[in-house]
C-alpha cells in the first residue's frame, strides 16, 4: 500500500535531474517531497506547493494548443 503520489516539480533533483517527485498522500506542509527515481530529500510538501503556484502553468497551457491545434481535419 503506497502512501504517496507522484508530482512534478519545476526544480529538478539535484541528484539525478528528474522532475518527479514522490509526495506523501496526506498532503501535510511537513512532509517530505523525495526524488520518485533516486528517493533524493528535495524539500517540504509546503515549499512544492509554493514552488507550483510560483511556476507559470505554461506546460498545461501547450497540451490545450496541442488540442485545439489537431482539431484541423480536412
Ligand atoms: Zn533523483
């Protein structure tokens, strides 16, 4: 039974430069955000968080061009 959910984080992990994270479930600010491929410590749930509402949504906004953009059948 996994208590933790993937996530990706605009930082990379310093170990090995992968941006998936392994988040606890419970979403609790003080837990650890740890490295989903090296199990790395990256930081706080609470500082993830921060770090995503700083990050413009730019890559969610490309998959909704990409939608919009293959809509094109002639
Ligand atoms: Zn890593």
């Amino acid at each position: 039974m996994s208590l933790s959910e993937n996530l990706r984080l605009p930082k990379p992990c310093p170990v090995c430069g992968s941006h998936n994270m392994r988040v606890p479930s419970t979403h609790n600010p003080d837990e650890k955000v740890h490295c989903a491929s090296c199990r790395t410590y990256i930081c706080l749930y609470s500082d993830a968080m921060a770090m995503l509402e700083k990050e413009p949504r730019s890559e969610e906004e490309r998959l909704i061009e990409d939608v919009v953009n293959r809509d094109d059948r002639s």
